[in-house]
C-alpha cells in the first residue's frame, strides 16, 4: 500500500494538481490546498483503484482530477470503517471521518463526465500527526492497539 500521487489546488470545485510533496498541518490539513481548515475534510484520498473504474467507463483521468488530495494504490479505502487511523509519509497520521461525500452542482468531473466516484469512493481525514507526504511513500492502517497507545 503506497501513496502514489500527492496533489493541491488553490481553489475548490477543480482538479487539484499533483506536486512532489505536501505538508499536512496537525488540525487543518495540507498546507497550501484551498479545502484546508479546522474541520473533518482536512485531507481527501482517493484509491488508484477507484479511478480505474471511471477509466473502464472511457474517461480520460488520473491522480488529482477528483480532487482529491492523496491518491493511493492497494487499499480500498472507502471500506474502511471510521476512525480507522492511517499512517504515511514522514510521521503522518490521518484518522478517516467521513466516506464519500455528496458532489456540488459545480463538480468539474460530474460535468465532464456526468458521473464521479469521489462520493462514493472517496474519503475524508483530519490530521492527528503532521508531516511531509510525497508520491512512493508507504501507507499503512494503523492496528487499533496501536492506535490506542498514541
């Protein structure tokens, strides 16, 4: 499990566009992203394998152009339950609040496409640990025990 794109965007309602690295902020999420802020949609991630499947349909996109602020590859993150906790990057931990999200009218890929999988796929995380991400990094579920000691 890896994260493979680490992506931002100045406004809201656009693609966001991968970078080399970003750096999460203990209670407000990834410095320099327009979503920033001290509340439960700190960080997006969507999975790899969830932009695949728009893919599948004939759409033509990538890591970013959901929006979201970490792509990753190997885990099927809107299965996790929340408050899962999510370890990446330099000593990042992210726990999960949310899972999907409904899309404004002005969703730059619900036009495009008509259809988006972040609503369904997509997940929501506020930072407990901050750090720096970048694309190759390892993710991992933190085991609950774990978890618990800190």
């Amino acid at each position: 499990m890896e994260i493979i794109s680490v992506n931002v965007s100045e406004e809201k309602g656009v693609r966001k566009t991968p970078v080399e690295t970003v750096d999460l902020e203990v209670g407000v999420g990834v410095r320099g992203d327009a979503h920033r802020g001290a509340w439960h949609r700190q960080v997006s991630l969507l999975a790899e394998e969830s932009i695949a499947k728009m893919i599948a349909q004939g759409l033509e996109v990538g890591p970013g152009d959901f929006a979201e602020n970490l792509t990753t590859r190997g885990l099927e993150l809107h299965t996790l339950p929340l408050g899962t906790r999510l370890r990446a990057g330099e000593g990042v931990v992210l726990e999960v609040t949310q899972i999907g999200k409904k899309c404004h009218a002005g969703c730059a890929i619900k036009q495009l496409s008509g259809e988006c999988i972040m609503p369904l796929e997509g997940i929501f995380a506020k930072v407990f640990s901050g750090g720096r991400v970048r694309p190759g990094d390892p993710l991992r579920v933190v085991p609950a025990t774990e978890a618990a000691a800190g």
